[in-house]
C-alpha cells in the first residue's frame, strides 16, 4: 500500500496522498523500513520516499507542514530523480 502511496505522490503531490503515505511511514518496524528501502529502490520511488521522510523530520521537529504547491514541487522534483535512474 505505501508503495502505491509514494508512486501516487510522486504523480499528483497531492495533499491527501502525502498525509497517508506519512501515516503508513510512522507505523512501520525498523525491519518494515529495511524492506520498505530495498522495494522503493526497485520500483524507483526512493526519491519520494526520502521526500516524505523529510517533510516527517520536519514535522517532528515542529515544523509546519507544506503547502500545496510545495508538495507539488517536492513531488516533481522526486519524479524526475527517479525517473532519471530509470534510465
């Protein structure tokens, strides 16, 4: 599910999809997130993935979550790290 999560991000940037991929991340074992790591790898959504870690660093740090158009452009920008080790 999170997987499909950090895909659909990375497509749209939308607001509800990062909230739920942030919900998925917080619950994960450390183990989950060794697999969660070698999976977005392979499916070429390691770029989102750190993203979403990053806005959840900021977050805990007590930052204030981004706007709209800020997830829209961390989302491009992942989009287009990971398409690029596509190829």
């Amino acid at each position: 599910m999170l997987l499909h999560r950090l895909e659909e991000f990375e497509a749209t940037g939308h607001e509800v999809v990062a909230k739920q991929a942030l919900v998925l991340l917080a619950g994960l074992t450390v183990r989950e997130q060794e697999d969660l790591e070698r999976r977005a790898g392979a499916q070429r959504v390691s770029a989102g993935l750190e993203a979403l870690r990053e806005i959840e660093r900021r977050l805990l740090a007590g930052g204030r979550p981004p706007e709209s158009d800020e997830l829209h452009r961390i989302a491009r920008a992942a989009q287009r790290a990971d398409y690029h080790q596509r190829l």
